[in-house]
C-alpha cells in the first residue's frame, strides 16, 4: 500500500492539493514505457517519468516509486491514486509480453494550451497572438514566463499551474 510522503496546497486553487506519494515498491525503469501505456498517458524518457491525466490532475510517476499529483482533492483521493497505479504496474507485470511500449509524450494539443493563456492578444510575449505563443510553447522555442499577464495577474494564478503541469508533464521545461 503507497504511502503520502508531503503535501501542500495548490498554488492555484487553495482548495486543492499538490501531493508527493511513494508506492509500495519502485518500478523498473523498462516497465515505465509499459505503465504509460496502461495509463493511456506519456513516457517522457529526458526524464525518466510517466505522467497521465486524471480529471483535472496531472499525476507523475518515477521509477524510484514516488508520485507526484496535482489539484487532488483530498489525501483520501491521494491515496486511491497511488492504489490505482499499483494495480496497473500488478497488471503491467502479468502481461509485459503483450503490452506494446509507449514512449511518446503525452498527447497535449495546441488548443488545449491555448484555452488556458490569458487570450489577450496583447503582443507582450513577443508573439501577435496567445495561439502563436501556444504554438512556440508546444515547441520549446518560447517560455511560459514571457507571458506577462499570465505570471503577474492574480486572476491566472490557477491558469498558470495548469499551464506548469501540463508543459512539464510533456517533457518541456518550464523556466519561472
Ligand atoms: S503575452 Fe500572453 S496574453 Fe499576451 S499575446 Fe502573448 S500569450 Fe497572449
């Protein structure tokens, strides 16, 4: 049974949680490509992780067996999520032989970055518009931060750790 390690409040929403689980054991690093697969969610291999989607969270799972959540509602949630994973990497286990690798990030589409930038068209980013900005993000060739409205105007806050989570969780590094 996983256990919770920490957890804090959602930067953007304080009524959510950002949590750090650890599995019950860790999960070889061959069998991640696997996971992602059953997860229906990406293998990001710069990083070594699987991240997937479920509901608003992004949860994140390392082969050292810790796992990272966001906008979780409860530790209860937490907890239920860290028992979901470990039944899929039971099922992974039985059934390696038949599940085909996974290595491509997860499948994030250009409008669904877009529907969470400021859609203000106000140029400051060095683009004409927030669908060209999300274009570049998708890319790597912009940063989230040159987004200036985003970063400094409270009412984005929760925007923004959507934003952090999802880019992250396609491999892209985000500089704040
Ligand atoms: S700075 Fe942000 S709001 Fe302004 S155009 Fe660029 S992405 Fe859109």
């Amino acid at each position: 049974m996983g256990e919770i390690r920490e957890v804090a409040v959602c930067i953007g929403d304080p009524e959510k949680l950002r949590v750090i689980g650890k599995l019950d054991e860790k999960v070889d690093e061959e069998e991640l490509p696997l996971l992602a697969r059953v997860l229906k969610g990406g293998f990001v291999r710069s990083q070594n992780f699987v991240t997937f989607k479920r509901g608003l969270s992004i949860v994140t799972i390392y082969s050292d067996g810790h796992v990272g959540m966001t906008m979780v509602d409860s530790e209860e949630e937490a907890l239920t999520i860290l028992a979901e994973i470990e039944e899929k990497v039971r099922y992974v286990r039985e059934n390696r032989d038949s599940i085909r690798a996974k290595f491509t990030p997860m499948n994030v589409n250009v409008l669904e970055i877009y529907n969470l930038l400021p859609k203000l068209n106000c140029g400051k980013c060095g683009e004409k518009t927030c669908m060209a900005f999300a274009l570049k993000l998708t890319t790597g060739s912009r940063e989230l931060s040159e987004c200036k409205p985003l970063m400094t105007e409270g009412k984005y806050i929760r925007q923004r750790e959507t934003l952090i989570s999802l880019l992250t969780s396609m491999g892209i590094d985000v500089w704040l």
